[in-house]
C-alpha cells in the first residue's frame, strides 16, 4: 500500500456534465456462475428513468484481472457515465480496484478522505461491541485497503457503513463509478453520483414509448411496415417483441415506436393505420 495522498482535488479532471451514454459494469464469479442473481440492472434502470434518463449498455464479467482491467478501459475511452458495482473490497477476490488504476495507468494510493471514514467505521464497530478501538491492529490496518483507490479517485458516500465507493475519469472521457457488490450500499450511492454530477440532464429529454397488441402476425410479414414508418420519422425507433407464451394476450406481438412525444405520435398513428391497412387483429395498447 502506497501510503501518499491522492492528486489534489484542483487538479482532477472534471466528471463530464454531458456523458455520451450511461453504461453498467457488473463484477462478479457469482453472477457468471449463477449462484446469486444480478439485481443491479432493473435497479439502475429504474433509478434511470425517474430522472428521465436510460440505460444504453451494460457488462457482465467475471473475477479475472485480464477481463476487469479490459472492460475498464473501454469504459474509460467511451465518453459514457458508467456504475461499476462489485469487486472494490480487500479480499483476495476483489481486483476491481487494482484494476482500475491499471486501466487508467494511475498509482494505487491511500485516499486521504477514505482513510478517514475507514478509521470511523472501525471506531463506531469498536464502540458497539463495547471493545476499546486498536488502529494498529493487524485487521484494522487491512481494513484500510478498501480505501486504497487510483491517485485520481473522487469519493463516493456510503450511507450504510461509511467504506467509500470512488469515481475516476479516463483519457476519453469516461466516466467509471465504483460502488460495492451489496444492492443496500449501492444503490443509494448510485442515487447520490447521479444527483451530485448529473442533475442537468434529468428529464431534459421527453421520451414516450406507445406500443399496441398485434394477435396471429409474424415479424417478417411486418416487417417493411416498421422499415417505413424509421425511414418517413426521423429520430423514432420502431421495436417488435414477439410472445409465444403471454399468460393474458397468448402468442402475440408487441408492435410499438418510442422517442420525443412530437415525433412519436404521429409515427405511432402511421403504425395503426399501417397495421388496419394490413388487416391485423389488434389488443390493447400500452403507452410508457
């Protein structure tokens, strides 16, 4: 452990206010393997989109050093505003912080401020279990690995046991924020970075996602239908996700468009008059 400080604070590179993209980093052995679950996707999601934001990538890799630091440094050059959640511990499994650093080709140093609140968690540990607090105690000093982050490193509170996450940026311009495996720290952190760094761009952007019910058609045959309402409205997407099983509507195809309102809309009344021209039996529609 390299016990210098950080860079200081006026020489960071800023966090970009305007990322190309918000992208999610899942590490872990336990996901690959399918012993736990990845519940950060959906949560990220959700937290996403009641700022008026979305998900526009994410990556799942396992616990190698080779595929961490690899994945990292496209995260880096990306332009994007990326969570990476898990691996930032101080167990032998946990490479994400190492990784990092070698990703950004940075020192790994004792942040000054993560010391700080490491030392008032084990204090706070100390005092509840009525034990006198031993900083110099072989654990103890361990402890203080978890706040051994890249020489650019920005803390991240964490409002469950105060061991920080960190933020860095990369040559290109992207943005990584490392917060733990365990949903209970992470997720609010992950509320805190997007309030602290990119409250500009909450619902800067309208969004609508209107779709309808189309029963007994298969995509191919719909398929010059979505090609032409793309190519006569600009800036809507068109999607189709077909259902074989649906435990209310049975086989059936959620035909819909998504984009600005002002652009949507008409697109979507194109669609239903294309879908009647074709004579499709149609169901309800969802609007989002």
């Amino acid at each position: 452990m390299n016990p210098s400080h950080p860079l200081p604070s006026k020489q960071l590179p800023p966090i970009p206010e305007a990322p190309a993209h918000f992208g999610l980093i899942i590490v872990g052995d336990e996901i690959m393997s399918g012993k736990r679950a990845d519940k950060h996707m959906p949560k990220v999601i959700e937290l996403l989109a009641a700022r008026g934001l979305q998900l526009a990538w994410a990556d799942y890799v396992g616990d190698s050093p080779e595929r961490i630091t690899a994945t990292l440094q496209r995260a880096f050059a990306s332009g994007d505003a990326v969570f990476s959640c898990g691996g930032i511990g101080a167990t032998p499994d946990d490479h994400t912080r190492q990784c990092a650093a070698r990703a950004l080709g940075e020192p790994l140093q004792l942040h000054p401020e993560g010391e700080r609140l490491i030392r008032e968690r084990m204090q706070d540990v100390a005092r509840e279990q009525g034990l006198p607090y031993e900083p110099e105690r072989d654990d103890n000093r361990h402890r203080l690995n978890m706040g051994v982050f890249p020489a650019s490193a920005r803390i991240i509170p964490n409002p469950y046991n105060k061991i920080p996450g960190f933020s860095c940026v990369g040559a290109g311009g992207g943005a990584v924020h490392f917060v733990p495996g365990f949903p209970v720290m992470a997720w609010p952190m992950i509320e805190w970075v997007l309030d602290r760094y990119y409250a500009p761009l909450f619902n800067r952007v309208a969004h609508m996602e209107k779709s309808v019910i189309v029963f007994g058609a298969m995509e191919a045959s719909l398929t010059p239908l979505m090609e032409d309402i793309e190519r006569l409205h600009a800036g809507v997407k068109v999607f189709s996700l077909p259902s074989v099983d649906h435990p209310e509507y049975g086989r059936h195809i959620e035909l819909g468009v998504k984009g600005d309102p002002a652009a949507a809309e008409p697109a979507y009344v194109a669609l239903r008059a294309g879908l009647d021209a074709f004579g499709a039996r149609l169901g309800p529609e969802l609007v989002r």
